[in-house]
C-alpha cells in the first residue's frame, strides 16, 4: 500500500493533461538507454531519441485501431523521408527540390484536418532529424545507407508501441481531461458572467464583455476538442455505457454554455434600476456557485468521484424570494424590467437542473437526435477536394506553405554558403519558429532564442558539473520529459530542456562543449530567416482578414437565428441541424476573438484597426447573447408564430444578410436600417395567447443590438479602406 500522501500525489499528477503524455515519453527514452548501455551502443542513442521525440510530436488522439493505423502512417512517411535524406545528402540541387517539394506538400496536408497535419509536421521534423543525424556521423557509405533510417524509425516504432498499448489500456483518460477542461472553462465563463451583475455604478461593462468574449472563445476551443475525441471513439462503439455517459455530459455542457451565455437585457439598465435592491447580487451569487460547480464537477471526473450537487439551491431559493418580494411592491418604474428578472430566474433554474443532471448523466432521457456532425476527411477523393480549395492565394494554408518553402530553402543555401557547424540546426530551427501568423511567429521566435540560451548554459554547467556519463544521460531522460511536459504552456522553458538533452546526449559521443557556440549562432540565424520569410513573404497580416471574419461572424449569427426562429415556429427539438447552428455561431466568435488577439501582436501599422475589430467584437458578442438567449427559451410545444413575429424576425435575418454583404463586397455600409426599423415596428402588436414568454422583447433587443453593430461594422468597413488606400500610397 502506497502512503496517503504519495497516493494523493499520483491522483493529482494523474489529472493533469501532459503527465501520461510525459511518462509515456519517460518510457521510451528509459528503455532506450537501457538498451543502448546493454548492448554498448551509446552511437545509436541520438538517433534512437530523435526518433522517439518525432513520433510522440506525431501523436494524435484516437480510438486505439485509429491510433495504430495513424502510428502506420507516420511510420510509412518516417520511413520515406529519412531514406530520401539518405540518398539526397550529398546531392545539393536535387536535395533542395526535395526539400522544396516535401515542405510544400507536408505544409499542405494540414488543410485536410488536425490529424494529418500533425503526421505531415512531424514527418518534416524527423527528415530534418535525420540531416542532423548524418551531418553528426558524416556521409553514410553506401551499404550503410540503411543504418540511420533504420534507427530513426525503430525509435518512433518503440514510442508508437507504448503508445497503442497505453490508449488500449486508458482509453477514457483523455476523454476525461478533456470534458473536464470543458467544465473548468465553464466554471471560468459563469465567474466572469457573474462579474457583470456586480451592483456598482460606472461599472466598465464593456470591457468585462470584452473578457467574457474572450472565455468564450476558450469554452468553444474545448467544446469542439471533447466532441472530436467522443465522436472518433463512438464510431462503431454505439451503445457503449460509458461513452453514452460522456457523450451525455457533453450535451449537458452544450446546455449549460447555451444557458450561461444568455443575456435578457442591457445589465447597465438593470443596475439603474435595482441599485438598492439585493436582486442582482442574488443573481451575481448563483451564478457564481454554479461556476464553482462546473469546476467541482471537472474536478469529479479527473479524480473519478461521484459529483454531488446541491450548494446552489439556497441561492437559487433567495434569488426567488427576491425576486418576489419585487414583484409585491408592485412599483411602476419596475413593471416593464420585472420579466426578464423573471425570464434570468427561470434560466439559472434551468442551469441548475442541467448541473443537477450531470449527477447522473445516464438516467437522463434520451435525445431524439445524438448525432454529432462528422468532420472527418472520407477517402482519397475527399481529401483531394480538402487540398484543392486551398490551392489559392487567399488560402492561410497556402501562403504559410509557399512561405516555409522558401524559409527551408533559404536556410539550406545558408548553410552551403557558410558551412557552418552542425548548420542542419538552422533548418530546424526555421520550421519550428516560422508559424502562419506574425504574432505567433514572434512570439516562438523570441522564446526558441531565449530558451536556448538558457539551455546552452545549463547544459555546460550540467556537463562541466557532472562529467559522470550515467547521470548525463539520466538528465538528458528527464530533460527530454520536461520539454514534452512544458511545450503546450512553457515554450521558453521546453526549448531550454530539449536544449540541455541535445547537449547531454552529443555528449556522449562527441564534444558537448563544441556544440554550444554552433547551435547558439544557429539558433539566431534559423529565428531570424523565418521572422523576415513572416513579414516579406505572401505576409499573412492578420488586420486585413478582419472583415472577412467579420463577414463569416455576421453569417453564422444569421443562420442561427433562423435555427432558433424555426424551432419557435414548430416545437423544441435538439436536432442536429440546430446545435450545429449554434455551434458556428459561437465558432465564427471565437475566432474572430482569437484573430484580434493575433492583430494586436503585430506592427502598430496593421494594429492600428484593432480598436474598431474589438468594438465590432463587443457587439457582434452581444449579438449572440441575446440569441442564445432566445434559444434557451424555446417552448417545448408547438406554438403560435403570428405574423408581426414572422415581420420582425425576417427583417433581422434581412439586416444581418445585408449587413455581412455589404461587408463581403466592400460597399459603404449604412449606419441605418429603415427596412429594420419597419419590421420591428410589428413587434408593438397585441401578443397572441400562446406566444412564448420574452419572444417578442427579445426579438426587439436582437434588433436594437444591430443598431450598434451596423455602426461597427461601418467603422471597420471605413478603417479597412483607408488601410487599402495607405498601402496603394505607399507602393
């Protein structure tokens, strides 16, 4: 029996999303020194180890059979490349075309899906691998050609065995992390959302929107992550008790986020209004709970508890009590703002009954329709298709493949024109520093430099302080785990370590000391030949392409409503068709949010729209709270849809088309809508009986909200062409 404190140590290191990734690689690497020091081999280490580090970059996260097929794949291309090195080496010209070529295409495979594009960026990184390889033990003779393939090969085989073996023997545990990530950032979303009913006057309501915005996009990342790992998993495992329960989960947290990202009404109003009263910090205070809820509930799953839910239900009963004692003092300046107290009552109810649920996920009723939407590339032909429409120069994909050719190539003829040693480096270097966008390229590239540097220095101390081989080679093991436990968060410090485990292992076959000045001016001339590829080279300014995203944010908020206003017309359902509205709506946002945080990386002369794209952000956000709003109230009946509705929800759907047109062709955008404004002038009509509670003010505030969006947009329309005109100017 393990003492309770190293028990409870191993649970929690068990929880988190890099230990099985790093004991995974410990394995690997630990069985390779064992083998190396059984056979008196330490000359095969390095290509062992550099083939180990290129299959667990390649690692992709499926149902095992798709894990070992993908393990036979990379190791088809490992094979491939790495001979190709071989019998290119010697050969300049006809190895720069196949470097040419091989960078191209590899680049270009990532535009079929995550899976190939991991498998295709490894590939590149082990043929590199192999050029350090070879350049390190000088040109293979030709009966030895075999030789560095086959280690290079035998290493990513070895990680790829664990590698099946342990997702046959702990398939759950990444679908775990990850519903568990999804809850965690829920538990976040509800903290902030429940900053905005703080009761304080000149409250910066914009620019917690703005944060909120921001989560979002985080939620939305994890929501899209669970529901890849469950929907590979579930494939042809239907009926499976446990993926049912996780598949469960998943549509409770698609509730709660729909839920929590609901707005009634404009919560500066709200504050006005019931200054001195307790209502909205009782809303504050149950929304917060449940936030503390959903990360209970991640912390549940990792630990593999059963999660009980029951703190909110006090909070839940005060809210109502004052929510009461308002509506009894029957005040007048209160009686048009009482509703959507009430519709945000019965909302964080709902809410509550969701997180209730996720008690016991499989005792809830089932859904008519579990389909998930299946994003999967379906054969040689549909990948084909995938690869083409990116065959353009509009295409991210495109451009960052053209422009990591010429980085490769350039740094290839760099190091023929100085020879510099152990100048592979410099190619190694270029590709994993030149990334599509300017921001992220800078950001790596300071970080390659800076972790460098620190690996250089800890790596001579290591070797000067410890000449003892064994325990050189033991830190080169635990420097290679750290880099793979570190590079998703700690880029700079996992650079440093895969640094110090480069320096122990050359070590061992060679000068250690010699490799640190080379690799240091190798560093610095790979960084900076892919920072001037990323401003020169079909550059990829992220500032430009923000009316296109705001074109595809307006769109899906469109095709959304229209889900919501057909669900009104004949009944709630949770059909597949309307959660992938919903879905695309949130998407379309958060990558708008995301292609903002890139626009305010990049030089101040691309930057400088950032202020209006963040004002286009905050409404366009709003936007969407208000329609999720308007989703989380959807009747369960079949309901009365009269015709000032149909009047008012067309002329929206006809102002956000026009809008998101305007935007796409580049015509002036008008800041007025009078074919809006006569749509909602229905919305003044006497209800029908049977209309869903809040429908019609609703309506009225998703369109009130287009007022403010059409202004943004008209802004950013004027920014971007000014920005056309300066540019013209200045060529």
């Amino acid at each position: 029996m393990l003492p309770p404190s190293l028990s409870h140590t191993l649970r929690r290191l068990w929880t988190l999303e890099s230990f099985a990734y790093s004991l995974r690689v410990f394995i690997a690497l630990t069985g390779t020194v064992i083998l190396c020091w059984w056979r008196d081999d330490m000359n095969s280490l390095i290509p062992l180890f550099l083939g180990i580090i290129a299959s667990a970059l390649a690692e992709t996260d499926d149902h095992w059979r798709d894990r070992l097929r993908a393990l036979l794949v990379t190791l088809c291309c490992f094979t491939v490349a790495s001979l190709a090195v071989e019998l290119l080496f010697d050969k300049p010209g006809w190895f720069a075309l196949g470097l040419a070529l091989s960078a191209f295409a590899m680049t270009m495979l990532g535009a079929v899906n995550q899976r190939y594009a991991t498998i295709a960026s490894a590939t590149l990184i082990l043929a590199i691998y192999t050029m350090i390889s070879l350049e390190h033990r000088g040109n293979p003779a030709l009966g030895d050609v075999w030789r560095e393939p086959a280690l290079l090969v035998a290493g990513a085989a070895w990680y790829g065995v664990i590698s099946v073996v342990w997702c046959v023997l702990f398939s759950r545990q990444p679908l775990k992390l990850s519903l568990a990530r999804v809850f965690r950032e829920l538990g976040r979303y509800l903290a902030l959302k429940s900053a905005l009913f703080e009761p304080l006057r000149d409250l910066d309501v914009e620019e917690r929107r703005l944060a909120l915005a921001r989560q979002n996009g985080r939620v939305v990342e994890a929501l899209n992550q669970a529901k890849e790992m469950i929907f590979r998993r579930l494939q042809g495992a239907r009926g499976s008790g446990k993926l049912d329960r996780y598949l469960q989960l998943y549509f409770i947290a698609q509730d709660i986020h729909e839920r929590a990202s609901s707005t009634h009404y404009p919560y500066g109003e709200l504050t006005e209004a019931f200054f001195h009263h307790d209502v909205l910090f009782r809303a504050q205070r149950l929304l917060d709970q449940q936030g503390q809820a959903c990360r209970a509930l991640a912390s549940s799953l990792l630990l593999n508890r059963a999660f009980e839910h029951a703190r909110s239900e006090r909070a839940l009963e005060d809210l109502n009590a004052s929510l009461a004692h308002l509506e009894k003092q029957d005040r007048p300046e209160w009686r048009s703002l009482l509703p959507f107290l009430s519709a945000l009552a019965d909302n964080l109810a709902t809410l509550e009954q969701s997180l209730a649920r996720a008690s016991n996920p499989e005792t809830t009723s089932p859904r008519s329709d579990t389909a998930l939407y299946d994003r999967t590339p379906h054969g040689a032909r549909d990948v084909g298709e995938r690869i083409l429409d990116q065959l353009t120069p509009r295409s991210a994909v495109f451009r960052h493949a053209v422009r990591l050719t010429v980085t490769l190539l350039v740094g290839y003829g760099v190091l023929h024109l100085i020879h510099p040693t152990q100048g592979y480096w410099i190619l190694l270097t270029s590709l994993f520093v030149c990334r599509p966008s300017f921001g992220a390229t800078r950001r790596f590239l300071r970080q390659r430099i800076l972790g460098t540097v620190v690996g250089l220095v800890a790596g001579w101390a290591v070797i000067t302080l410890f000449p003892a081989a064994p325990l050189q080679v033991a830190i080169a093991v635990l420097a290679g785990v750290a880099f793979f436990a570190l590079r998703g968060r700690h880029y700079l410090l996992a650079t440093a370590s895969i640094t110090l485990m480069v320096l122990c292992c050359f070590n061992q076959v060679g000068d250690g000391f010699g490799l640190i000045w080379p690799r240091l001016f190798d560093t610095l001339l790979g960084a900076g030949i892919a920072g001037l590829a990323v401003m020169l080279i079909l550059p990829d300014w992220q500032g430009r392409r923000l009316h296109h995203q705001a074109v595809a944010t307006l769109d899906a908020s469109r095709a959304y409503l229209v889900a919501i206003v057909d669900q009104y017309r004949h009944g709630k359902r949770d059909d597949l068709g309307y959660r992938l509205a919903r879905r695309n709506a949130h998407n379309a946002d958060a990558e708008l949010s995301t292609l903002l945080g890139n626009v305010l990386q990049e030089p101040e002369f691309f930057r400088r729209d950032a202020d209006v794209g963040l004002r286009f952000l905050l409404h366009s956000h709003t936007l969407l709270n208000y329609l999720s709003a308007l989703g989380a109230h959807r009747d369960e009946r079949e309901t009365s849809f009269d015709a000032s509705l149909e009047a008012a929800a067309e002329a929206i759907e006809a102002s956000l088309g026009k809008l998101a047109h305007a935007l796409s062709t580049r015509e002036p955008v008008s800041e007025k809508d009078e074919a809006l404004s006569t749509g909602l002038a229905f919305l003044d009509a006497e209800p029908a009986s049977d209309e869903p509670p809040l429908l019609r003010t609703q309506l009225a505030l998703i369109g009130q909200q287009l007022v403010p969006l059409r202004q943004a947009a008209a802004r950013l329309d004027h920014a971007d062409e000014s920005e056309n005109a300066g540019l013209r100017s200045e060529s």
